[in-house]
C-alpha cells in the first residue's frame, strides 16, 4: 500500500510539472508573440523588395535602350551631316563652273541642303528626348537601387531580431522599410 501511495505521490507531483511547464511554455509563447508578427513583416519587406526590384531592372534596360538608340540618332545625325558637307562642297565647286546646263543641279543641290538641315533638326530633337529619357530613367535606378539597398538591411535586421529576440531591432527594421518604401515611391513617381 506504501508504494500505491507513493506512485499516486510521484503522479501527483508529474502532473503539478506537468502543468507548471505547460504554463511557463503557454507564458514564454505569450511573451513571443510579437515574433510572428516580425515573421510576416520579413515577408511583406521581402515582396516589396522584389517588386522593387524588378522595377529597378525595367528602369536600367530603359536607360540602356535609350542610350543606344540615342547613339543611332546621333550617328544618323552624322551621317545627314557629312552628305550635306559633300553636296556644300560640289555646289561650291558647280558654281564656279559656269556652265548653265548645271543649274538644275545646283537648283536640286539647294533643296537637298534645305532638306538636310529639316531632316538634321529632327534627328537631333529625337536623340534629345532619347537622352533625357535616359537621365530620368537612370534618376528612377538609382533611386530604385537605394530602396532595395534599405529593404535588404531591414530583411536583415529583422532576422537579427528573431534570432536574439530583441524587439527594438524589429522597429529599427520596419524604419528602415519605411525608407525604402519612400525612396521605391519617389522612383516611381517621378
């Protein structure tokens, strides 16, 4: 009968730990909620930076593409250029000539000049609005690269947070978000 008593004894004692550990677990999950909450803030950083991303790379193809049509127009322009300094010099040469069989010549050599000058004016206005395209998407890429530089480091942050359970870092991380946030904006917007 001892040992009956002393087996429900030790029972009893089990089941008081048993609910002593069951309630220190239920408290510490308590105390860590917040962490799953950092835990989806991770992976709303995470999709926004990936996001981020992708408009960043929309935004340096945009400036590589203007670039080198701009390059295009510009070598056009030269092109336009050089023919009109070859039809310049053999109207200058035909003038001298005097001979009257030239005149129509001379009178289509005019009109090509004319022509190159209006033909140059577009090129030109073309490639300018090619090359601002270029500086203002490079404005949006580099500030889309500030974004994702600030959204990595608060990504990283956050994970720090979770390893040493640290809440301020978790705030310092959604700051930095916020940042990153403002800067993806203002690339978008502009």
């Amino acid at each position: 009968m001892n040992e009956l008593q002393q087996e429900i004894s030790e029972l009893k004692q089990f089941i008081v730990d048993l609910k002593a550990d069951r309630a220190a677990t239920k408290e510490k999950e308590k105390r860590e909620a917040w962490t799953k909450y950092v835990s989806l803030t991770v992976v709303i950083i995470a999709v926004i930076a990936a996001i981020a991303t992708q408009w960043g790379g929309k935004f340096s193809s945009r400036v590589q593409m203007s670039q080198a049509q701009a390059s295009d127009q510009w070598s056009y322009y030269q092109a336009k250029s050089i023919k009109q300094h070859l039809d310049e010099t053999t109207m200058a040469q035909l003038a001298h000539a005097d001979d009257p069989a030239m005149a129509g010549t001379i009178a289509k050599l005019k009109a090509d000049l004319a022509r190159y000058d209006q033909e140059k004016a577009d090129i030109k206005a073309k490639a300018e609005g090619l090359e601002k395209t270029r500086d203002e998407s490079s404005k949006r890429s580099g500030r889309m690269a500030t974004a994702i530089s600030y959204f990595t480091v608060a990504i990283a942050i956050a994970s720090i947070c979770m390893v040493t359970k640290k809440k301020p870092l978790w705030f310092v991380s959604m700051i930095l978000a916020a940042v990153g946030l403002f800067h993806a904006i203002t690339a978008w917007t502009m």
